[in-house]
C-alpha cells in the first residue's frame, strides 16, 4: 500500500517477514499485522536499531554501543568519519572500526555498526530470523514479565500493610493537606515595598 499522502509516512519499521521496510501505517493492515517488525529510529540523523530489540535476530557483540534517551542501541550503517576526530590522549581504551577505521569509544568493540560487522565477514554474519529463535525469545520475554507482575504484586502488598500501620501512627495527620514546601523554580516574585 502506498501511504503517501498521510502523515507520519516514513518508512522506518522493517517487517521481518516480508523482509521489507514499511511504515507506521502499515504496521496496522492485515498483511503485517502479526508480523515480527524492528523499529529504526534515529540519532545525529543516523539509523539506529534498539539494542534490546536486534540482539535476539543478530549477534551484536564488538558493535559498539550508545545510550540514547536511557536505552542502548547500535548503528545500521556506518557513520562518517569527522575531519577533525581523533582518539583522545586520555582514552587508553579507544580503538579503531576494523572495516571503516572510523573512531571508537570502548577497546573490546570491534565495529562500529552492523553493516561494518557484516562487511567484515559476511558469511559468518547473518541474521537469523528463524522461527524457533524467535519463540524462545517470547517465551523468556513472557517469562520476565510475568515475574515482573509477580513483584508488583507482592511489592503493592507489602506497602498496603505498611500503610495501614502508618494510618494508625499517623491519625489526623493524614487529613490535612499537603503544603508545597518548595516554590516553584523560575516564578518571579517583587520583592516586599516598605
């Protein structure tokens, strides 16, 4: 389908299955529905995969990793070399992309994005998006988030109890409201005329 005209059109989910990049809208058609998808955003203006996402299709070992908005996530391609990078004299751990010799942070990385890691040895290198790899991965993904719930459970129990004994020391006090102690940053206020 071709979602030209709509907003929020670009194409940056690539659908496993069909092994093509989509967009957000058809994300939601019946053909890729139940598809397994991974979401490509974007750093510097750069493609980047989420971390969490990649490592159960790809061996991401030696790519060097970035934090971005609290999550870890990996190149798709390699970045352009800046004019004036060089490793910092301070960095002992700084070493070099064995495929485009671009800069990288930490020495056991080898890479600098998934397709310098591909490049380097494209047979050893694959992506695996077969079936069974995938299940496992549900069924670990299943697992922790139902032990997951099970902490909440056990956690929101633990504080009811500790409320209620908290409801007896406190008594009245829970009754009056809570007055701001800190003002608000950045409210200007005259200062008194005398």
């Amino acid at each position: 389908m071709n979602h030209k005209y709509l907003r929020k059109n670009e194409k940056n989910v690539f659908c496993i299955d069909c092994n093509a990049q989509i967009c957000r809208h058809c994300c939601d058609t019946e053909a890729h529905f139940l598809h397994r998808r991974l979401q490509i955003c974007k750093y510097v203006y750069q493609d980047v995969l989420r971390l969490l996402d990649i490592q159960h299709y790809f061996d991401c070992s030696e790519i060097q990793t970035y934090k971005i908005n609290g999550e870890q996530a990996i190149h798709l391609n390699s970045r352009p070399q800046a004019k004036d990078a060089r490793p910092s004299t301070k960095s002992k751990n700084a070493g070099s992309c064995v495929t485009c010799k671009r800069y990288i942070q930490d020495r056991p990385n080898r890479f600098c994005s998934i397709s310098c890691k591909i490049s380097a040895s494209p047979e050893k290198h694959k992506f695996c998006f077969s079936p069974e790899i995938n299940q496992s991965a549900l069924k670990k993904e299943h697992y922790n988030q139902e032990q997951n719930l099970e902490e909440k459970k056990s956690c929101t129990s633990s504080l009811t109890d500790v409320s209620e004994d908290s409801d007896v020391l406190l008594g009245n006090f829970s009754l009056r409201p809570l007055v701001r102690i800190l003002k608000r940053k950045g409210v200007s206020r005259r200062s008194p005329l005398n």
